[in-house]
C-alpha cells in the first residue's frame, strides 16, 4: 500500500503561554491522522497528558528574567518527559503587558532555542491571541451550535481580547487593553502598589487623583470598574464609540469590528476573569476583593452584574475557560497539510518566519501571479504565497492553466534564484499544481505546494519537518481578513 | 478448567479410497463417486458449490444425493474421514473425532434418516445429549436433510448459553456484539459507536472491534480505550479486539485486558495454517494462557471466541474438494475442542462467489446455526452480505426473523447495519431491539438492570420490558453536547439519531438505503466508454463473458481471454495502463477522465513511454499480470474500482495498482531475498482511495506518475520500494 498515512502514530504538541500575570505551559498527545468522515488529516483524539499549575510570570521591573523563563520551560519539559525533538507542533506567544516589555522579543528567541523548530512563537501578536483564545475556550461549542455567532471575550491581566466565530471558524478578531492588572494592590485593600502605563493613564482619565502607595475609594474602584465594564459592552454592541474618547483610543490595539447584522450573538469569557465569572455563576463563591492583588475579583463582579454580558453564562458555556490560549495555542496553532505534497527535496524543511507576501484565487491572471511573485522575489530567504480556490477541488483543466502561467510568471521573476517559493493551497491539489507548475520537477525546483492548509490572514507562516508525509504548517502575525498594515 | 486432549491421542480411522454411491430415481440411475462428491451434491444450490462443481446439477440429483444420504450409517461417515489432497486426515479434521464414543456407539448402527427423525421427535434434553458423539461431517450431512422448518425447530431444541461476565443465549434472552468499527481505529467515533450501540441495549454479549492494524500497540490501545468504556458507563459486558491470536496473546503477556479471546476459525487445515496463520497447536496455547492469565479467567467458565462462515476454504481454493456446508461444519467441531463463549457465523461476508442470493445466504445461515447448536456450541448469527452480490437488506431481515425463531444467541450491532472498514452490512441494534420486541426477548439478564437503571429499558410493574426513555440516545453518555458533536465529527455514514419506535426514523432509513441503492449500481453497472473522457482505448476481453461470471468467479477476470490473448505480443513500452471495472464501473466513470490525462502527462513529461491504454471490462487486479505477461511492459497499472461500501460517494472510489514485472537477474534476485518467496515475478505498489471526497483523481494522477518515476528509478515496489526511499531520507537528513 502506498504511504498514504490512514493510521498513524500519536504526536506531541506543546503551548506555552507567558502572560501579564501568569505563565501557563500545556502538553497533549494527539493522532495524527486522516479523518474518514471529511477525508482531511487532522489531529485526532487529543489528550492533555501534562498541565501544570500556572506560574507567576517573572518580571524583574519593566523587562521578563529570562533566565527564570529558561529555568521555567526546562522544568515543564522535564517533568513532562518529553523532549524537544518529539515536539510536532504548537506554540508559544507571550501575551497582554509581558508582550509590551522591553525584551518580549527576546524571549521569543529564546522558547524558539528552547522548545525547537516545531513552535512558533510570537510576542505582541492581539489577534492570534483573540484566535487562540477562541479556538481554545469554545471552538467545540461552536461546532456544536451550528449556524450561532460566538463572542468570546478572553479577559487576562493585561488584555481583553475579543474573537467572534461561528461553526469552529473565527469571523473578526480585537484587543484592548482592559484587563484585572493594570492596576496593582495590596491583596485585601485598595492600597496600589503599581501601575501599568494603562493603569496610570485610567488613573488620569477618570479623574483618580491616587498615585502609588494611595489607597482607591469605593467609589474610586467602582469607577474604574463601570469604565470597564462599558468597555466590554461595547464591544458587544458592537458599539465604536466609546473607543473614540481620549481613553477609549488608548484602550485599543487593535479594533474589533464584527458583523452586527442579524441575530445577537452569543457571549463566553475566557482567561483569567473569564474563569472566575464562570466560577460564581456555578455558585461558589468570588476571592475576596483584591485577594489576587489586582481588579480580577472586581471585574467579575461587574460582568456577572452586566445584563448584557450576563445574559449567557448558564446557557452557553464554553469547554475550556481559564486557560484558553494555551489550550488554543497547543491543539489549534498547527495545521496539518494533506498527504500529497509537492515535495522534490523534503530537506528544504523546516522553514521559519516565511513572510506570506500575498494570497492568490485559483482564478487568478499572469498579471496577478506577476504581482505576487514579484513580491516574493523580494525576500531573499524565501517567500510564501497563498492559494484559495473558490471550488472543493479544481478541475482538470483549472489546475493544468494555473501550472502553466506559474511556470511563465515564475520564469519572470526579478531574481529566481533559489529561495524556496512556498504555495499554500487550499485544495487536495498540491502534487498536481507542483508537477503542471514545473513540468514534472524538469523546472523551478525551489517550488514547494503544500495543500489542505485553510486561508488565513498572516503575516508570517513556519513550516516543519515532514513526518508521516504530512508537514505541520503554523502561522503567525494575524491580520485581519480584510486586511490590516504589517 | 476443560483439558485439550491431545493431538495425538485422538483415533481418526485410516482413509479409504472412494467408493460410488449409486441409486435409481424414477428410473433415472445416479451415481456419486465419494462421500465429498454425495455430501455436495445432497446440499442446496450454492454459488461456492456450483463453482467448484460440487452442487447438484438439478433438484431430482440432489434428492438421488440425499436419498443415498439418508441410507448410510453413522458408522459408515465415521469410517470414512474425508481427506486433503494428500490423501491425509488433516489436523482440522482429526480435532472433529474427538468426540464422546459411548455417546456415538447408541447412535453408530443409526442411518442419518434415522438420527434427523429422532431429533425431530425427541425432547431437547435427549437432543442434546447427541452432540458430543457427532463429528462435524456427520452435522453436515444431518443439515443437508432438513428444509427450513426442521432447521428451525431443531435449532429451537438446542439452545446453549455461555458465561462470561454475562451470561449469553439464556433462554427468553436476545443478546448483541457490538461493532464499533472505524477505518483508521478512530477512538472518537470508536466512543460515539460504543454509546450509540449501548444506548440501543446492544453489547450485552460483547464490545468488540475489528482492527484495521494489527499491531500489539495499537491492539493494546484500543482494549484499554474498550475497557475505559466499558468501566465509565458501568455496562456489564466483556470486551475483544478480533486481532490475530498471536497478537492478542503478545498483548495479554504485556498486560492488555483481553477479556475474550478471539480467532477465525477453518474447515481445512490448508487454509487454517497457510491463510489465517493458526495452528490447533496456537489455539491451545492461547486457550490455556487464558485460563491462567486472562482478566475473567477465574470467575468465568469461558473466554474464547471463534468466527467462521461458509465458503471461506472455497474462496482460498484450499477446500479439499469438499463442499462449503462441511467445511463450516470441520470449523465447528474444532471450536467445540475450546469451550467457547461465542461463535458467530459470518455467511455472506465473502461475496457471489460463495453465496450469490438472498435463498443461498438465509439457507447456510440456518444450516450453520443449526450444525454449531447440534455440536454444543452457542452461536450467534451474523447473516450478512456485500454489494456485489444480490443479497438485500430484506433477505438478511428475513434470516433474522428465522434465526431468532430458532434460538440464535446473538446478533450483530453495527451501526445502521454499515461497517464502516470492512465495506460490508450486517445488523444493527435497530434490527436488535425489533428482534426482542417481535419474539418476546430481552437482553443478559446481568445487562438489563444496568441498562433500566439508565432508563433505557423500563420493567413495567406486570414485569414487562420495554424501551426507555433513553433508548437510542447516545447523550446519555456524554457530557455535553459539544462532546456529542466532537465524537460525530470522525464518523463516516453518519445519517442520524433519530428513530421511529426500535426502528431508525423514515429519513434515516431513506439516506441509508438511497446510499446503498447507488453503491450497489456502482457494482452492477457496465463500463460506458464514452464516460472514459477523450483518451483512446484499445479494448480486451477478460476470461468473463458477462457480469455475472465476473463477479461470481473471481478468477476468469483475472486473465485475458484466449482470442485477445493470441492477438497480443510484446511490446517495447515501459508501461501499459489497464483500466478495468472490477467491482465499480461508476469509479471508473467518475475518476478516470481526470485521472488519465494527469498520467498520461506526467509519463510524457517524464520520458516514460507508455502503450495505448487498454480498457478490460470484467477485470480484476491479478489481470496486470496476463498483461504483463502478454505485453512485457517494464509495469503494468491497473485502475480498477474497488469493492463499494454503504455510501454513494465512497462507492465511487478507485484503486490503482502498479505491478512491476521484475526482471530476471539482480533485481529479481533482490526482490525473493525480501518478500522470502522464491517465485515471485511481480512486485506491487498499491495508490487507494480515490476519488473526490478521498484522494482526488487529478491529484492521483500526479502521484501515480511520480510512483511509477520510482518504481522505474529504483527497480523495486512495494514495501522494498518504501525500504528504498526511506533509506534515501534518512541519508540526506
């Protein structure tokens, strides 16, 4: 029988979560194999087979001790007896305020070194958080509540990061700085012991004229919330304005824009909060205010008492709730490719950081594909382009045409060279494209097509090392699908 | 504990030569020359009979058969053990004299006439008390003198139950295994069909899954995941995974629950050792490591579980020239040697060539359970069939409603009666719960208080069972609807919960059958040559001259008719297609028109010379071969469609075979050092699966030019072909 990978072994995937307030580290063990019911490979039956606690993420004043973060992943690897070379996917993104220090990206090299080829990892990425934390908390219940939009508001230290879905399948994405650390405290008083840049522009914004070492009034604390709160609902309304104020421009990273047409969607938290909100609603009770020494407990209070952000709680409850991203992070980040890759020289892989210079329909002209490799031919080290077809599986005679004018476009790039040029393609087509594209591996022999990778709007795409015939693809730097500037 | 006598220390008369059994009917004189020649001759018409010449040419033969039959003794049987072609009493066959002799004395002088009236008149106890003086031919030929009522009504007598952690064929009880499987052993939708089954009051006689690798991790796996269901919703059951013994036994020595015990069983010692790679040896070995090391061993009296099925020793050409009925009959007298917990009879799993109609199917369904019950063992019936014969759903109900008439002491549970790997259909928990209500049954009794205490039966205060309000709900299990959702995602033929009283709701029952009604054409529909697309074929004749001989023998489509054959000499291509409908002419229609012109590019572009491509109707996948030998291409490929499953899309699906004709010298020589069979001419690389929903046409197009580019490259295929480049990859990392 040819290698066509029916059964397969079970492969490790990892995530690691570095966060404003805690880090998280997860490990599960899924099989890797073709799902008869779609006929796609994916990753089947996953098992959490390693979730410690989560850990204070080590901040020494305004820059992450990577020395206790390297300390930090040694030890989740070693007590999950796992190595890095058995790593076949996930990833790794330090999020909210860690994202915002000095040496986030620093850190990211460093999971990189650590962890291996096999993650990706990524600082200051909002909505590849929002997606995470989506495909994280609720991507089952999605699938499960077919037709219904999901607002899922993942609620951490440092960020709320906003992700609408329907189906399994994320629509919009956002973030903004609302979260329960911005404003740190004495745990059990009001007594502020530290503030993020947000926290001091909050302070400003609402007239709280307490600085470090003062202690917040009730009244004080309550303002703070409501600003919040009014945040959150916003964003649910779909409401632009709030983030047009002074304070709500500074609030936002990255804008959320969903559809509000049609039904209301449903609402879930994630994160942090989102854990807590899920907490009392079951009935036990909330930490005494400020027992964590931020706003989490309040924040809580305050969704649990929105009759907007309320209206769901009992009735749509997502799967994952508290640690939401790096449950998104290690069984969501990697896509697996199909089994019939255009693969001449299978020691081109891994591939890292590959910019995805544009995104092509299989409709596309010699002028479009002129475009897109002209854009390619710009990156000395290589480039990525995607390929969407409107139809499950292109016929003859489409692919026989694509092949042809890749083949003349890429004849008329500015530097062929030999930079691996990557096609991701949406179809079970990439062997044909490949062959039609360089006659049979006569031609072009940088090109690789990897198939069955759904479209994704990114800025960068890791390929890794081939194993079973199949290539786990991740992508990093969301954009949103309509575009956002790199 | 039972002790196996051994081998040796069982008397087998020594062989006579065949004598002619001869009569006169109506004046027309008959003669039969042999007891295997009389005792297939004596049977109803088989398609597995008629193909090996055993069955009767007509009604009066066979009656002129039985008549002869019904006048010999049982001593005369006795002396007479039938032979294989070595002219020996095989080990299969001397396991089947190790019988009771004080019982077979009182029954020795009495013609099988005789014997058939005295079971026929007497009570079941004194029937009972038959079955450990009768060897398995003596069963056979008893069957072959009863019509349908008596196969019946005996059978009625000879209820047998077993204990393992439940109790299986008390009387008043119907049980069920149920089959959860999956293509790829996908534990999800292993999980979602284990719930959907016991929601159904299924699996009460066991959870057992057919494997779809045979390998002692993941065998091990899935017990341990069938043990995690069994224990997470408390059903009372025992679990099995129908591996090979030898596997199962590696897994129980690691510490697998292999609660059950489970190997197919063979009439012949042939097929039984050459085939199915078990001695009676093994089976002792694995029998006595149960007694000692198996999970259930000290508190359950049995833990083996044997299938058989008529015609499987036909279907390997290792039948010993005897008929499919006696050969199933030798499987029986070999599984009462263990003392099994269950024996199911699979019949019409095979195909036409063995059982082509619905009559043929539900008569050796009868026979067998009534042989198994007359030898003691306690049968369950799985009455079953394949698209490309003419079996239907409604035959296979039809034996389901005689068989649990006649006691049979399970059947099967395969969801919406589809087995989702093997690509054939058995019953279903549907058909299950119909059963019990129909005939007044219930499950295990063990089961059934689990079962009511999670409200899916109900025990009304007159002490009645019936349907619970979770019957058929397989939430019930899971905890949340989104698990429900997750679980369904991995399951192929997946056509809904919904259900009218025990049956499935009308719209689930219409998507079933409109499936299978499409799958079945794909079988039945002749190649259209216009629907091939624009590339010329030249066109050969198989040794089927129709439809019918194709798919009832198997082998005439696997050669070149002599007309076409002498018409043909070598040519100097490095490869010829052969595109050929095997079991699926609509495969070929839906995938070659894509399919062909990839290829044919990536031959041309490749520099790889091809012969005009030849169209073979009727053909099989050993018809590379003649042409191989016909054309002396370097390879041959086959495209052929594969046997249909029960779901429209996938009945569409297509293989392509690549049949590398190895050259005399080195690469031959390379080729016996690895495959150990010094005869070996052809090696093969095998591309499945295609089709739009599976591997996509165009895409296989590709990726057979690519292969045939190695093939080519390296002068291998096959697993020395994957050898080859593995060990290329390996080198340039």
């Amino acid at each position: 029988m040819d290698r066509l990978p029916h059964h397969m072994d079970r492969v490790k995937l990892v995530g690691l979560d570095f966060g404003s307030t805690t880090s998280s580290a997860l490990v599960a063990s899924a099989r890797l194999g073709l799902n008869c019911a779609t006929g796609r490979m994916e990753f089947g039956c996953p098992e959490i087979v390693y979730r410690p606690e989560p850990v204070f993420t080590p901040f020494d004043g305004q820059r992450i001790r990577l020395d206790a973060v390297a300390e930090l992943m040694d030890g989740w690897l070693r007590e999950a007896a796992i190595s890095r070379d058995e790593i076949f996917g996930g990833g790794a993104i330090v999020t909210g305020l860690a994202a915002r220090q000095d040496n986030a990206r620093e850190l990211a090299a460093l999971i990189e070194t650590t962890i291996g080829d096999a993650v990706v990892a990524t600082a200051d990425d909002p909505r590849l958080e929002s997606w995470l934390s989506f495909m994280g908390s609720c991507a089952g219940l999605s699938r499960a509540r077919p037709g219904q939009t999901i607002l899922n508001l993942d609620i951490g230290g440092g960020t709320t990061n906003p992700a609408l879905g329907r189906d399994g399948n994320v629509l919009a994405t956002g973030c903004c700085f609302i979260g329960a650390r911005h404003l740190r405290f004495e745990p059990g008083t009001y007594r502020l012991t530290g503030a993020s840049e947000f926290g001091h522009a909050l302070l400003d914004g609402l007239a709280i004229g307490k600085r470090v070492g003062g202690t917040l009034r009730t009244a004080e604390v309550m303002k703070a919330v409501d600003f919040y709160i009014q945040g959150l609902e916003a964003i649910v309304a779909g409401d632009a304005s709030f983030f047009a104020s002074d304070l709500g421009r500074l609030v936002e990273q990255v804008p959320f824009a969903s559809e509000s047409n049609g039904p209301p969607h449903a609402i879930t938290f994630s994160g942090g909060v989102g854990e807590l909100v899920y907490a009392a609603a079951s009935g036990q009770p909330l930490p005494t205010q400020t027992f964590y020494g931020d706003l989490g407990a309040d924040l809580a209070q305050g969704i649990l008492a929105s009759k907007i952000l309320s209206r769901d709680l009992r009735s749509c409850v997502p799967e994952y709730r508290g640690r939401a991203t790096v449950q998104g992070l290690t069984l969501h980040s990697t896509e697996v490719s199909g089994t019939t890759l255009f693969l001449p020289t299978p020691t081109l892989l891994p591939l890292r950081d590959l910019p995805v210079v544009a995104s092509v329909t299989g409709a596309a002209d010699r002028a479009a594909l002129d475009a897109a490799l002209r854009l390619a031919g710009n990156s000395g080290r290589g480039a990525c382009l995607q390929l969407v077809w409107d139809e499950a599986m292109p016929s003859l005679e489409q692919i026989r045409r694509f092949g042809a004018d890749l083949s003349a476009a890429m004849l008329c790039m500015p530097s062929p060279g030999m930079a691996p040029l990557v096609l991701l393609t949406t179809a079970n087509a990439g062997k044909a494209i490949g062959n039609y594209a360089t006659s049979w591996q006569q031609v072009h022999k940088n090109l690789i097509v990897i198939d069955e990778i759904p479209d994704r709007s990114a800025q960068f795409v890791n390929l890794g090392r081939p194993r079973h015939g199949v290539v786990p693809v991740s992508f990093y730097g969301l954009t949103s699908p309509q575009g956002d500037a790199p | 504990m039972i002790v196996l006598k051994a081998l040796s220390a069982i008397a087998v008369p020594e062989p006579k030569p065949d004598e002619v059994y001869e009569v006169s009917l109506f004046g027309r004189p008959y003669a039969f020359s042999g007891l295997k020649a009389l005792l297939g001759a004596a049977d109803l018409s088989k398609a597995g009979d008629r193909l090996c010449g055993l069955a009767a040419r007509d009604e009066v033969e066979r009656e002129a058969a039985r008549t002869i039959l019904s006048g010999l003794d049982l001593q005369h049987i006795y002396d007479r053990p039938l032979v294989d072609d070595s002219g020996r009493a095989d080990s299969v066959m001397r396991v089947n004299y190790d019988i009771d002799h004080e019982v077979f004395k009182t029954l020795a002088p009495l013609t099988l006439g005789q014997v058939k009236d005295q079971i026929l008149a007497k009570k079941p106890a004194d029937v009972a008390k038959l079955s450990r003086g009768l060897t398995g031919v003596m069963a056979a030929a008893l069957a072959k003198l009863m019509d349908v009522h008596e196969l019946v009504l005996a059978s009625k007598k000879l209820k047998r139950s077993a204990k393992a952690r439940t109790s299986v064929g008390v009387a008043g009880t119907l049980s069920s295994r149920l089959q959860p499987n999956h293509p790829t052993d996908d534990l999800a939708t292993i999980t979602l069909l284990v719930y959907a089954g016991l929601s159904m009051g299924s699996g009460d006689a066991l959870l057992g899954l057919n494997p779809a690798i045979d390998s002692v991790d993941n065998i091990s796996a899935i017990l341990r995941h069938l043990d995690h269901l069994r224990r997470e919703t408390g059903a009372p059951t025992q679990i099995c995974v129908l591996s090979h013994v030898k596997t199962q036994m590696a897994c129980l020595e690691q510490g697998a629950p292999v609660e059950i015990m489970f190997q197919s069983l063979a009439g012949t010692d042939r097929t039984l050792t050459e085939e199915f790679d078990v001695t009676v040896g093994l089976l002792d070995e694995a029998h006595q490591m149960m007694a000692t090391k198996g999970p259930l061993a000290p508190n359950a009296p049995q833990f083996m579980y044997f299938e058989t099925g008529q015609g499987s020793e036909l279907s390997y050409g290792k039948h010993n020239g005897i008929d499919m009925t006696t050969t199933e009959a030798l499987c029986y007298g070999l599984a009462r040697r263990y003392d099994p917990f269950m024996v199911n009879n699979v019949t019409g799993f095979i195909g036409p060539e063995t059982h082509r109609t619905n009559f043929e199917m539900i008569v050796s369904n009868l026979q067998d359970h009534f042989m198994g019950k007359l030898m003691g063992l306690p049968m369950g019936m799985a009455p079953c069939y394949t698209l490309h014969s003419e079996i239907t759903v409604e035959g296979q109900q039809m034996a389901t409603e005689l068989l649990t008439a006649a006691g049979a002491n399970f059947f099967m549970d395969v969801y919406l009666g589809i087995d989702r790997m093997l690509a054939y259909f058995d019953t279903c928990g549907h058909d299950d719960q119909t059963l019990r209500e129909v005939h007044g049954l219930k499950p295990a009794p063990e089961y059934l208080e689990w079962a009511i205490s999670r409200g899916i039966f109900t025990r009304g205060e007159d002490g009645d069972v019936e349907r619970g309000p979770n019957w058929g709900n397989p939430r019930i299990f899971c905890s949340s609807d989104a698990e429900l959702k997750r679980l369904l995602a991995s399951v192929p033929a997946a056509y809904g919960f919904e259900n009218a009283g025990p049956r499935p709701a009308n719209t689930v029952s219409r998507k079933v059958k409109a499936n299978m009604a499409a799958a079945r054409e794909a079988t039945y529909t002749e190649i259209v040559p216009e629907r091939l697309g624009s590339i010329a074929f030249r066109r050969i004749a198989t040794g089927a001259a129709s439809k019918t001989a194709h798919l009832d023998s198997p082998e005439s489509g696997a050669h070149i008719a002599d007309a076409d054959l002498k018409a043909m000499s070598p040519e100097a291509s490095d490869v010829q297609i052969i595109v050929s409908d095997g079991l699926s002419a609509e495969a070929v229609h839906h995938n070659i028109p894509d399919l062909l012109p990839v290829l044919m590019d990536g031959l041309d572009r490749q520099r790889i010379s091809a012969g005009k491509p030849l169209l073979a109707p009727y053909g099989r996948v050993k018809l590379a071969e003649s042409v191989g030998d016909a054309l002396c291409p370097k390879l041959v490929i086959n495209l052929i469609g594969e046997r249909p499953g029960g779901d429209a899309m996938a009945s569409r699906s297509l293989s392509a075979y690549l049949a590398y004709r190895l050259p005399e010298g080195e690469t031959r020589e390379a080729a016996v050092r690895f495959s150990g069979n010094p005869d070996i001419r052809y090696e093969y690389t095998v591309i499945s699966n295609i089709y739009q929903n599976g591997l996509p046409p165009v895409e296989a197009g590709s990726l057979i030019a690519e292969r045939v580019n190695q093939i080519l490259k390296f002068k291998a295929a096959g697993n020395r072909l994957e050898r080859t480049l593995s060990a290329g990859t390996q080198a340039a990392e």
